[in-house]
C-alpha cells in the first residue's frame, strides 16, 4: 500500500509508521538541493539547513520511526552520494556534500549499534543517473536503481557500515 511522507516533517512521518506493522526494507532515497551554485565560503545557510534537514534528519527521522516495525533480516539502505565522501571532497555542492557525509556517519553509527540485530545497514551512491536531480547525460535510472538494490538483496551475512556503488566500496 503506498504512503505518503513528507521526510521533514515529523508528523507526516509519524502517521506513515502508524500505518506500517512491520517492514523488511528501509530505503531512504529522498534527496535535495544538489547544490551547485554555491561556494562553501557564501553558502546561504537556510540552503545548508533545508539540505540536512531532508538529506540527513529525513533519513534519521524515518528510521527512527520504522526500526521498532524491523526485525532480523531487516535491510536500511541510506543512499548517499560520492559527493559526500571526505576522502574526495570538492568544494563544489556544499550543502549536499556536507549532508551527504552525514549522512555517510549517521550510517556507520547506526550500523555499529545494530551490528547484532541481523539488520544491515549501508550507504549507496547511484551513480550519475539522469533524474530530475542528475539531469541530461546521466546513467538510466535502472542502472542507478540497481546499485541500491544491490544493497537490499544483501545475504544475511553481508556487509554492514559500508558506502558502496554498483557493489564496489567507496571511500568514506
Ligand atoms: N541523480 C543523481 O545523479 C544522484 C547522484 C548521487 C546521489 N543521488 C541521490 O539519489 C537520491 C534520489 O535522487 P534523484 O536523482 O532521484 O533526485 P530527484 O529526481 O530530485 O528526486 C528526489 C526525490 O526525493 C523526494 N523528496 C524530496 N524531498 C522530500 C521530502 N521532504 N519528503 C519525501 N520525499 C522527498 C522527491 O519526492 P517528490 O517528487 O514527491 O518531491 C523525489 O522523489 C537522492 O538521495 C540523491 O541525493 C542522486
């Protein structure tokens, strides 16, 4: 049955997880403000704050909300972006860049506390997929799909507390 959840907004989450009994996957793919007409040094900061709050609080809201309906086997799957990783940070995009590493450590410390739980949790980057975000000259968005997807069909013996695209790890 499809829901509808305004990421940013506890109330509207609140009354989607009432309506679920139990979830086997959480993917948390809502994402914005890709952010390139900005320079870290002038950022607007209602840009960087409307990012977080989407890009990083949404996804940590709506697990928060969800995780009592999991159970072993359960799958969260944070799509991130390579933008976000530390190890290659440009100065370019940096509310979503900032959002997106994060995100990436939201990831990790939830990872970490459920490392017992039989629930994997990962971070995947898509890849450049030609969406409303990503525009012209992006991969089809079944390729970018797939590269979540990987993360959701994991085996119970998968990883967790990793960034991946299309199954490789990426650097954090
Ligand atoms: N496209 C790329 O090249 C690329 C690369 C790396 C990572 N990513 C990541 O991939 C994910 C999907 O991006 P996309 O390319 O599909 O972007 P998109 O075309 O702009 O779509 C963004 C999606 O996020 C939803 N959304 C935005 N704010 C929301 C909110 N407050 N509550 C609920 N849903 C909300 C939108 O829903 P509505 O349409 O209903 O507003 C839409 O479905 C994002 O996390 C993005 O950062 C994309």
């Amino acid at each position: 049955m499809p829901l509808r959840l305004d990421v940013a907004d506890d109330d509207s989450v609140a009354a989607a997880a009432a309506e679920v009994e139990h979830l086997d996957v959480l993917v948390n793919n809502a994402g914005v403000l890709y952010d390139t007409w900005q320079h870290p040094s002038t950022a607007d900061l209602a840009v960087v704050r409307e990012a977080l709050e989407v890009n990083l609080l949404g996804a940590w809201r709506v697990t928060e909300a969800m995780l009592p309906r999991m159970g072993r086997g359960g799958r969260i799957v944070n799509v991130s972006s390579g933008a976000g990783s530390l190890a290659r940070m440009g100065a370019g995009t940096p509310a979503y860049g900032v959002s997106k590493a994060a995100l990436n450590a939201f990831t990790l410390k939830l990872a970490t506390e459920l490392r017992d739980t039989g629930i994997l949790v990962n971070a995947v980057c898509p890849g450049w997929v030609a969406t409303d975000m990503g525009g012209a000259g992006g991969r089809p968005v079944e390729e970018g799909a797939a590269s979540v997807l990987w993360a959701v069909d994991l085996p119970d013996d998968g990883p967790t507390g990793g960034f991946f695209r299309d199954g490789r790890r990426l650097e954090w």
